[in-house]
C-alpha cells in the first residue's frame, strides 16, 4: 500500500521506533518497548501484540500480526482492526 511508503522501524536494545505512519495509523504498529522471543520468530511489543517474523536477513524481514478490535487513535476504529503483513527492506 503507498500509504505506507515512508514508514520505517528500527530497533535498539529494548525499543522500537517507528515513523512515516500514514495519518492516524500509528495504532498499527506503535513506538515503543519489544521483546524478542527465544528463538527469535517473534517480537512481542509493549501493547501486547505479537508479531510473527519471517523471512528475516541482515538487510529484511517480514512481520505479521493482528490489530485487537478497539485499537484506535483520533477515532479511526474499524479501519486499524485486522491483520497486517510488513515486508521490510
């Protein structure tokens, strides 16, 4: 979706940072505290979503997850509800 086409993440040590969300879709993949899971297929962030990793290399990865109904930010509900795929690069 072009909507997305400046959104980018990066991570430090406990945090994530995301920007170039598309108005009012920060909901959907928030700043903020993460775990990563043992084996490193998953990230669990702070809201308590987990998102699923595949396809992980030095330079990309694919992220999956579902948004819980209620999500929102400035009233945009229904449209941030549902599963998201990232392929990031």
């Amino acid at each position: 979706n072009d909507d997305w086409i400046n959104f980018g993440v990066s991570f430090s040590e406990t945090n994530m940072n995301t920007s170039g969300h598309p108005s009012g879709a920060e909901a959907v993949w928030p700043s903020g505290t993460y775990t990563v899971s043992e084996d490193g297929n998953s990230i669990t962030r702070g809201d308590g979503v987990i998102m699923s990793l595949s396809n992980i290399s030095e330079t990309s990865f694919t992220a999956s997850f579902s948004v819980p109904d209620g999500t929102h930010i400035g009233g945009r509900i229904a449209a941030l509800d549902g599963p998201y795929s990232f392929n990031m690069e």
